[in-house]
C-alpha cells in the first residue's frame, strides 16, 4: 500500500466520491484509511466530566484504499503511484503522470545502487 499519512487524496467512488481530504490514518492490516471529513457518521456519546454537553459527535470512519487516489502535488489531478530506485540505491514514491517525487520511502541499499562504468 504506497498511500502514506498526510496525502491529499480524492475519493472515487462511494457516496462520497469528489471529495478532498488529507489520510489521517492507514491501517495497512485491514487496508484501509481514514480521510479528512469523509464517510461522517455520528457517534452517540453519554454526558461525561470530558464530554459535559454529551450528544451526537461526528466523526470520519475508515474507507478502502482502492476507493481512494492521491492528488499530484504538482498538477493538482490525481494520479496513480509508482515506486523507483534513486542512483543512489535508494526508493521513493513518485507520481505516474508527473513524475513528481512523493518522498523517499527506503534508505540506500548498495545493490540497486547504479554502477558508473
């Protein structure tokens, strides 16, 4: 799963399908992400000393990362993600229409590093 904490991705299909947000969280066990202010259902919580007013409180619920595309950071459209070694033997997440680096996501490993010669 390449989506990572902190993207800005869109939502692609769903009752929610259009919409922006930024992943607050992956879990990379279920395959699935929350999103900033997507699938909002309520909770009902009781009035606590840390909850004094009690109520209905609205809240993001998890969605599957196959529903979800990252937005280019360059172009602002989504896009698909890929994977590449740097010449340094390094990885990092870059976007497929692009080519804009998303991050390195591997440190340098000798063996993919590019032999000059």
């Amino acid at each position: 799963m390449l989506i990572r904490e902190n993207d800005e991705v869109e939502v692609i299909a769903g009752v929610d399908k259009g919409k922006r947000g930024r992943v607050l969280k992956v879990d990379r066990k279920t395959g699935r992400v929350i999103v900033e202010g997507v699938r909002l259902s309520y909770k009902h919580v009781r009035r606590s000393q840390k909850n004094p007013q009690g109520g209905r409180l609205s809240r993001e619920m998890p969605i599957d990362v196959s529903n979800v595309m990252l937005i280019d950071p360059q172009t602002g459209k989504r896009t698909r993600i890929g994977v590449r070694y740097l010449p340094d033997g390094s990885k990092e997440r870059y976007a497929k229409k692009s080519g804009a680096s998303l991050g390195i996501i591997a440190p340098p490993k000798p063996r993919y590093a590019q032999q000059n010669g």
